[in-house]
C-alpha cells in the first residue's frame, strides 16, 4: 500500500498532453508523467519520431500512449490537438507547452519571417492551446495543471538568440497572468526554466569547445543538464503534490541564475 506522500506524486487516471514530444526534454518529460501512471498524447511536427517515441513509451512504461502529429505554427491546428486527446481519453488533465524553436543568428540579422515562426510555436501555440485546454478543464469541473517551458532568456540575456529570448520572456509573463485568471477554477499554471542541457535544439552550442568551457565555468554543478534531469520536476508540477503551487518559474539550471 502506498503511503500519503507517495500517493501525492501519482498521475494514475490522469491524461497529459505534451507538445514537443518526439525527442530530448519534451520526450524525457513524456516519459516520467507515464512511469508515474498517466497516459501520454504525445504531439510534434516530426511525425516519424513521435510514432516512435509513442511505441517505446508505450512499450518501456505499459501506460497507453497516443500520439499526433502537428504543426503548432498553424494556430488553426490547435483546437484539434485537444479534441484528439478527449476523443481517445476522455479527459485532459495536464498540459505540458514543450514544443520550441529557434534561430541562432546575430539579432542584426534576424529576418522578419524568422521572428515570426518563432514567436508562433514557442508562444503563441502556448498560449492559445493552454486557451483550447482552460476550457476543457473548467469543463470537466475537476481543475487541472499548465505546464510551460521558460528559459534562462526568459529573464537574462543571450547573443544570437534575441527572438528566442523574446518568445521565452513571453512565456514568463503569460504563466504568471494565467495563474492568476485560472486560479479560480483550480487550475495550476506553472513554468519550467530549463537552464544549458544538451538537446538536439542546442547541439550547435555544444561544438563550440570554448563555449562549452564557458557554460560549465558558469554551473556551480559544474555540468549542463541532461533530459534525466528533467522528470521529476515536470512530475511534481503536475500531481497533487504541487496543487497550491502556481505563477511560478521554476529554474532548473544546476544554480547558474543563483550564481
């Protein structure tokens, strides 16, 4: 029998939808929701990965695991991203916003069309999905957790990731005005603010052995992150453990921002 705390940390009967989903944190994150019991609609633009990833998940955890792929830039696929979770749930209780893009070029540079596509996936999908779900959640009467994904740039700034860190500083802002608006209907909205993990979205910081020098200089832990870093913290957020916690960034950066 389990005891009350352990109770506390379980997403069994839950459904968690992550966007992002098919590779690194978003992939780690899907798989320590469904190893704490919940089942996964996985979404990405990479569909032959997302299947993938849904099998293995699937497979690795014996939770079920749907899967959907979709362009998040399209603001007119959003609605069905929900609705595909409801159709084979039945429910939606957690929404994880892991999905992000970027473009590493000198803000001189930056095009228009750019900014653009990275303002539409990395903070507009957040905050018109986290819309489609509020109201799935208020629906089913039940409350709920939205779980986005800030940055370091959601707060300091970075060469060559100006639009990036606008999106992110976005992101920052829309979880605290969210916690506020839905915390009438017992829905929790929280961020986590990944500090340098080694991604495929920063595998070319990671070729430069000066810049990898200066990161770990920087990480009183003395090494970037790792997608097994990442689980827990995405599993407190979205069980019972964490209900009167919202509005909150949570950095996970091995103590860069402490330093």
């Amino acid at each position: 029998m389990k005891n009350k705390t352990e109770n506390l940390f379980s997403l069994k009967g839950k459904a968690c939808l992550i966007t992002g989903s098919a590779r690194g944190l978003g992939r780690s994150m899907a798989k320590g929701l469904a190893e704490a019991g919940a089942d996964l609609m996985l979404v990405d633009v990479l569909g032959d990965r997302l299947e993938q990833a849904a099998a293995e998940l699937s497979e690795e955890t014996g939770r079920k695991v749907a899967c959907l792929q979709a362009d998040l830039s399209h603001v007119e696929t959003l609605a069905s991203i929900t609705t595909a979770c409801m159709n084979e749930f039945g429910r939606l209780d957690v929404l994880v916003n892991s999905a992000a893009t970027t473009v590493r070029k000198p803000y001189l540079e930056i095009t228009p069309a750019e900014f653009d596509l990275i303002m539409a996936v990395n903070t507009r999908a957040t905050y018109f999905l986290s819309q489609h779900a509020a109201r799935i959640m208020i629906r089913q009467g039940r409350g709920g957790k939205i779980i986005n994904m800030a940055s370091l740039t959601s707060e300091i700034g970075m060469q060559n990731i100006t639009a990036y860190g606008a999106s992110k500083g976005g992101i920052y802002a829309l979880t605290k005005g969210l916690a506020v608006e839905l915390a009438q209907h017992k829905i929790c909205v929280n961020a986590i603010a990944p500090g340098f993990f080694v991604t495929d979205l920063t595998e070319p910081v990671w070729e430069n052995e000066e810049k990898r020098a200066w990161i770990r200089s920087r990480i009183p832990f003395g090494r970037p992150g790792t997608p097994e870093d990442i689980p827990g913290t995405v599993v407190y957020l979205a069980s019972s453990a964490s209900d009167y916690l919202t509005g909150r960034v949570i950095f996970l950066d091995g103590g860069w921002m402490a330093s």
